[in-house]
C-alpha cells in the first residue's frame, strides 16, 4: 500500500506505524517483518509508538477519538 502512496515525480509522506508498545497498547509486531524490510529498502518513515511516542492515547478513552466540537454538538 505505502508503494502507491507517492513516488519519484510526486511529493509524499510514506510512514509506517510499528505497533510495539505491548504497555500502552497491544504489540502486534510478528509479522511486521516484511513491511520493516521494503521500509528500509524505499526509504519509508518508520515511527515506533514505544519509542516516539509520549501520547498514545489522550483523554477520556471512551470518546474514540471525538472532537470536543463534535461532541458537544450531539449532546
């Protein structure tokens, strides 16, 4: 999917997101072997949530990602 994001005559972010933070959030890396290679091999963005990220989730978790606007809107 991330070869059809973009290309040599197109400007594109192509980011893989590495699920490996099994304290916050389950880790389902097996298998992210392949995808890990063709990253490195195109020179993909990788960001890994156990590394690079200080928030994985914020606020209250049963708002699945809601905008407060949003929300105050239905209510």
């Amino acid at each position: 999917m991330l070869r059809y994001a973009g290309g040599p005559s197109r400007p594109a972010l192509r980011l893989l997101v590495l699920h490996d933070d099994d304290d916050r959030e389950f880790a389902y890396t097996d298998g992210a072997e392949q995808a890990l290679e063709q990253a490195a091999a195109h020179g993909w963005t990788v960001t890994s949530i156990k590394r690079d990220w200080a928030t994985v989730f914020a606020g209250d978790p049963t708002s699945h990602g809601a905008a407060p606007a949003a929300a105050a809107r239905s209510g």
